[in-house]
C-alpha cells in the first residue's frame, strides 16, 4: 500500500494530480463497505468531488483544444484523441470538450462546478446550450438556465430549456436569411450538427469552408439538377435527394467485395468474409458469386497488375481494391476513418525513391494521418502484424519523449511493443 501526503497549497498541479491519481488506484481496489446507508452516503460524496475532477478536466482539455498540441501528437482532432488515445465514448467526448470550450463564457457556470455548487450534467446542460450563441445572449442565457437549476429542475429538462432558447434567438435573428455567427468570423473549420425531430426525421445545421464547399458543390451539384421538365422539385427538394443518393451510394455502382478461397467458390466449407471482417458462411458466399460475378485479387504477378515498381505513382483500382479488403481502416492505430474513404500511402515515401507503387509497399491512411506522416516521419513507428498489414503507430513529439522509453512525457512509461497490439483495427 502505498502513502501519499500532499502539502495541498504549496503542491503543483501535477503533484495535485499524481495524488489523486493514487488515492483513485487505492480506492478502486477496495471491496464496497456492508452497509448500504454508507455505500449511499459514500457515492454522493464520492460523485461530488468527480464533478470537481471535471471542472479541472474541461479546463486541461479547453488549453490542449485551444493551442492544437493534440496535432503535435498526431491526432487530427482534439476529438480524435480524447476518443482514440483515451478510449472515451463518443458522447462523453462531446460532453467534456463543449464544456473546454464554453466554460470562458460561463464564469457563474464555471465557478460552482468548481465549487462543487453545481454538477457536471447540469453544467454540460448550459454549456451545450449556449454553444452556438453570441457572447451577449450567452451571458443572458447562463443566468436564465441557472434560475432553472435552482427552481429544481432535472438536468434533462434545463437542456431541453436550453434548445428552446436557441430556437427563439434563431426565430429572432431569422437566421434562415442571415449567415451565422461562424461565417461572419470567418469560420476556417467545417461543422455540422443533426438534431431528431419527433417523427423521426432530422433537422440539419452547419457551415462547411470554402475547400469543403467546394466539395459539396461539385458532388451534389450536378446531381441536384432538375430530372427533366416534369422535375417540381425545388432545389433544397433535390439537393436532399442527391445528399440522400451519395450517402447511399446510388450516385455510382454498388460494390460489396467478399474474400474467399477458391475452394469455398467450388464447394468448399471455409467460411468467407466481408471487407470489414463479417463472417459470411460458404453457401451465401457462392449465392452472392453467382449474381455478381466473381472478379480475381491476385497478390502477385498473374492477371492483375499489382507491381507497377516505379514505373507508376498512383495506385491501380485492382490494387486499391486488394487493400481495401486488408485494410477495414486507417492503418494508424486508432483511427477510426473507413478504409473507403483513405488515401493510397506508399508506405515509405515514393517521392524518396524507397517504396515503388507495389501491392506490399502500399497501405491505407487517412488524409490526415498521411500528410501528417509526410512532415512527421519521425512521429511514426512502422511495423506489421500477423496478417502482414502494415501498422502507423503515432509516437509523441521528440520534445515530450522521456528519456527511459522515448514513447510518453518525462516519468511517463510508454504502451509496450506487444505485437499483438499492433493490429491496425
């Protein structure tokens, strides 16, 4: 067991942490008292100081957020690393970094959490309401939310307050006509917000920038056109439905690819499987072959060129196929972005002359991680799993690297080259 003492007002906010850190370690491991009135008394004393941790959190959060260390690292959002690096799911993700970023607007929000006055879901109820709001509604909308709070209401319902304020502001500023607060700004950053509607539907909001505009108009725009002259439609009608065709796939062929041994196409018992990794037993797999054909992924010289050395920069679509049926996603550990929607990577630069366009010189990454693996080689360790897929495993800057494991911050002890980690899920 171990003994932790803390001089509370000289310690830094690290020992602070390190502290707590302990303390956390040697409760978990304590079997829950037999009394049950104390195990009551326990969780809302043990609850309120958890929503203290979080006022400390948002505002650890809210600095990262704010000076984009979380890139240093190689995370292309500070989404992507509260989710990937932390394992948060993605609703306490959205909680904890609306509350980073709205908490220097909050000051009354902001001090009772901290306080312990206030818990952490009310406090995310206010944050998240006053999120798209100008500073002057904000402020208005922090003390008509806390009223609410003190009256007694559930924080379900000061958030479901919450979204009849904006909905009342946006009736005010007929937003439908006026561009937002984001875009008068000049908001460099796309976002989107869905909300479901009662019937089902959903109400969509947001602001793309000018690159991602620019995409948006040349996928939807030709699918937006009127059908023909008997085409009623009016544009937003038809612009829904060309969002609507892309996001399904209609506006090009289907393509489900299967994997399988030519032994199961003959009769065999071996179980298929999908890009994705879904089993599909051997008798579905020769039914789907029988209606779609049955197209060849050689890995190696035969009928499909899969070599092309140096000859060729860009990948063939024969060997983008084969690697998106080896790469369900990123090859960065973590990233969660379809194989899909990733780029080719020639795994060791083609530009450098190491890595020719060759079917195992080639893995899929996103484009984020591959531009970032491009100005940072350093920040990537390159290895290969049992299946022989390529893993990116992101390493910390060189400035943060400690001097025992060169994986994590001074002190910090790194993850362990376990191979069987390095799975490129």
């Amino acid at each position: 067991m171990q003994s932790v003492t803390v001089e509370l007002e000289a310690a830094s906010t690290m020992e602070l942490v390190n502290a707590l850190s302990t303390i956390a370690t040697e409760l978990a491991q304590r079997e829950a008292p037999e009394s049950a009135a104390a195990c009551l008394e326990l969780t809302e004393t043990l609850v309120a100081a958890s929503d203290m941790q979080e006022s400390a959190l948002a505002g650890f959060i809210g600095r990262v957020d704010a000076f984009g260390e979380q890139a240093r690292w190689g995370y292309p959002s500070t989404q992507a690393w509260l989710r990937s690096s932390l394992g948060m799911r993605d609703n306490r993700v959205k909680e904890r970094l609306t509350l980073a970023r709205q908490r220097h607007r909050l000051p009354e929000v902001r001090a009772q959490l901290a306080s312990g006055d206030l818990s952490y879901g009310y406090a995310v109820a206010v944050a998240d309401s006053v999120s798209r709001l100008d500073d002057t509604d904000c402020a208005e909308a922090e003390a008509t939310l806390l009223g609410f709070v003190d009256q007694g209401f559930s924080a379900g319902k000061v958030a479901a307050f919450g979204r009849r304020i904006r909905d009342l502001i946006a009736e005010r500023d007929d937003t439908e006509d006026a561009p937002d607060e984001d875009s008068r700004r000049g908001y460099d950053k796309s976002w989107l917000t869905t909300t479901r509607s009662l019937d089902g539907g959903r109400y969509v909001k947001g602001w793309l920038n000018p690159e991602d505009a620019a995409i948006w108009d040349g996928t939807l725009a030709p699918l937006a056109k009127p059908a023909g002259p008997d085409d009623r439609r009016d544009l937003p009608e038809r612009t829904a439905a060309a969002l609507s065709s892309v996001l399904s796939g209609g506006h090009k062929a289907s393509k489900v690819t299967v994997i399988c041994d030519l032994e199961t196409l003959t009769g065999g018992n071996a179980p298929a499987r999908l890009a994705d990794g879904t089993p599909i037993p051997a008798a579905q797999a020769r039914r789907i072959a029988l209606a779609a054909g049955v197209s060849p992924l050689l890995l190696g010289r035969g009928n499909t060129p899969l070599y092309l050395g140096y000859r060729e920069r860009f990948a063939s679509a024969a060997q983008r196929q084969v690697l998106e049926t080896l790469y369900p996603s990123c090859a960065v550990r973590g990233c969660e972005v379809p194989g899909t929607l990733c780029e080719v990577d020639h795994v060791h630069g083609w530009a450098l002359g190491r890595s020719p366009t060759d079917i195992d010189r080639l893995a899929l990454a996103c484009g984020w991680h591959n531009r970032f693996k491009h100005t940072n080689p350093d920040q990537i360790q390159i290895t290969k799993d049992h299946d022989g897929r390529y893993v990116y495993r992101l390493l910390p800057p060189t400035d943060a690297r400690g001097p025992a494991t060169g994986t994590g911050p001074p002190g910090s002890i790194g993850p362990p080259d376990d191979p069987a980690l390095d799975w490129a899920a």
